[in-house]
C-alpha cells in the first residue's frame, strides 16, 4: 500500500496551477470579449448577442483548452511513465502495475472534469456579472422558449450550464485518456499532445454549432468518447501486463 500512495504522490497536480490560472484568465477574457462583441454586433450575429450562443462558444473553447489540458497531464503520468526507463523501473515494484494505471487514471479523469466544470461556471458567471455592470443585455431565447418567458430562460439556461459544464469535463477528461493511449502506443510525448490538437479541432466546432440543443450534443458526445476512452484504455493496461511478461 505504500509503494501505491508513493506512486500517486508523484503526481504533482500543483505543477499545472500557473499554468491552470493562466488558461482560465484567457478564457475568461475571451468570454467578456465575446460579450462586447455582441454589444457592437449587428442583430444577426447569434453567436455573440444571445446567451446560448456566448455559453456554446465559452463552452466550446472550454473543451478545447482542457482537452489538451488533460492530454499535457496523461503525457507526464500515463505515457512518460510506461515509455523506456521509467517502466523498466516501475516493473521492479512488487505491486500491479494496473492497480497503479487504475489510479493514476481515475486522478487524470476525476481532476480534469473538475476543473474543467468549475472553469465553465465561473467564466460564464463573469461574463453575467460583466453584463450587468456594463448593462449589456444578450438575449435570453433558449432552445424553443421565447424571449418573452425571461424567468423559465433563465432557468433553463442555468440548467444547461451546470449540465453541460459537467458533460465538457467528462468530453475533456476521455480525449486526454484517448490522445494518452495513442500516445503510449507511438512512445511519444508529443504524438499524445497532437492527438488532442487534432481531435479538438473538430468537436469544438459541433459543440458551438449546437446553439439550440447544446445540452443534447454534450451529452453524446461525452457518451461516445467516454465509450470510446473505456475501450483504449483496456487496450493500454493490457499491453502494460504484456510488458511485464
């Protein structure tokens, strides 16, 4: 048991801090930029003068930047870890090396959908507040509600941003697994951290294109990649063990 609380403690999520506050301040200006952008925007541009379309755009860049987040994080404690030296080493320990994987997993997962969700809240909370104070007012219209039913929108839109907050952070949290095991497969560092370029240049785009079922889009989309993550990890911890043969 102590040589897992070991191996655990080895993950120094305080490294990614600086680097977690500096993603979330651009975010978040990005967000109130976006809001200024719909106050001077012609009435056409969805995207930018309702609050469907500010939430899908924060909520896109959300994933992406965390995708890669968590893709930078599986680099360092799945990938660097089970690759040359550093297996060999871990091979020596006399306890299983998947009890190990299971945990360091469930941390990389457990820790990017946490972020992932509070950043989505808070951003999205400064660009009310922002909006209150500077008295710029997007429109309320929310999937098929009316912009005449303010107070049923803004429940419903606070219901989709909690919901949809949690389904980014499981999205977030399967493309670093997925861009890990590709990674591991390749004994690169840098082919996991592409991986996650190349997928987050396409779900983003569905995410932000999904203004008026943006709850519904999340939610598969977490489904299928949380499929498919379960799927290519299997395929990782079975060629730890074959490693260790």
């Amino acid at each position: 048991m102590e040589l897992y609380r070991l191996e655990v403690k080895k993950i120094r999520l305080s490294a990614y801090l600086w680097g977690l506050l500096g993603m979330f301040a651009s975010l978040l200006a990005l967000g109130i930029l976006f809001l200024f952008l719909g106050n001077s925007e012609p009435e056409d541009e969805v995207l930018f003068t309702s609050w469907s379309g500010l939430f899908a755009m924060s909520t896109a860049l959300n994933v992406a930047c965390f995708s890669i987040f968590s893709a930078v994080i599986a680099a360092r404690i799945i990938v660097d870890e089970y690759c040359g030296k550093n297996a060999v080493l871990l091979f020596t320990y006399p306890v299983s090396r998947r009890t190990i994987l299971n945990r360091k997993s469930i941390i990389l997962i457990g820790f990017t959908t946490a972020v992932t969700f509070v950043s989505n809240i808070l951003i999205i909370g400064g660009m009310y507040i922002t909006a209150r104070i500077f008295g710029i007012i997007p429109e309320l219209t929310v999937g098929n509600l009316p912009n005449g039913t303010i107070g049923k929108s803004e429940w419903y839109l606070l219901i989709s941003v909690l919901l949809s907050s949690f389904f980014a952070g499981i999205l977030s949290s399967a493309i670093g697994m997925i861009s890990a095991v590709i990674g591991w497969k390749k004994r690169s560092v840098m082919t996991t951290i592409i991986c996650s370029l190349i997928i987050v240049c396409f779900v983003p785009n569905l995410i932000a294109g999904s203004l008026s079922h943006i709850v519904l889009v999340m939610f598969f989309s977490g489904v299928l990649f949380i499929l498919a993550a379960y799927v290519m990890y299997q395929i990782l911890a079975k060629g730890i063990e074959r490693m260790e043969v």
